[in-house]
C-alpha cells in the first residue's frame, strides 16, 4: 500500500519523531518507502522539481539534513547517522589545464 502526501508517495510503517521539517512541502517528487524511520528535528528541503527518494527500511537518525536540488537517492536499509547532511549540487565548474 502507498499513501500519496500532497502528490508525493509513501509507504507503509513510517515513523517520524518529533521535530520534522519539510521546507518546501511534499510534492511528487518526493517517494518515501516502507518502513523508514525519520528521527528528531530532522530536516528536509526538496524544492518542487526534483527528485528525494528514500527506499524501504531506511533510518534517518536525529539531526539529519537533506537538501535536494536535483536527485537525491537512499538505498535501501540504509542508515544516515546523527547530524549528516546530504546534499546534491548542481554547480557548473571545471578544473584549469595546468
């Protein structure tokens, strides 16, 4: 079963601790999967247009910061540890020739 959370998708037995946010509110873009555990005062930015995909049995420990300009994928069973922030970037810069 999967809930749809203001166009975005869940499944089931998430849990979240107290503190959560979600800067830019949930969209489709952001599929989170069954059994994903989200700790205290974690925060999620992921801007309509891009892509957060959290898949099945994943912990999101307390503390952890996702910033989501394009993609960002965690695999599943995956555990992010306290205070981690994941980032995707989508900067336009290149190393000079020596």
């Amino acid at each position: 079963m999967v809930d749809y959370l203001s166009g975005g998708q869940c499944g089931r037995g998430l849990r979240v601790e107290s503190g959560l946010r979600i800067r830019q509110g949930f969209h489709a873009g952001v599929r989170i999967g069954a059994g994903v555990y989200i700790g205290k005062d974690t925060t999620v930015d992921s801007p309509a247009g891009s892509v957060l995909s959290i898949a099945d049995d994943v912990t999101l420990t307390q503390g952890v910061f996702i910033s989501v300009a394009q993609f960002v994928g965690i695999g599943k069973g995956s555990m992010i540890g306290e205070y981690c922030s994941i980032r995707d970037c989508n900067t336009a810069w290149t190393l000079a020739a020596p």
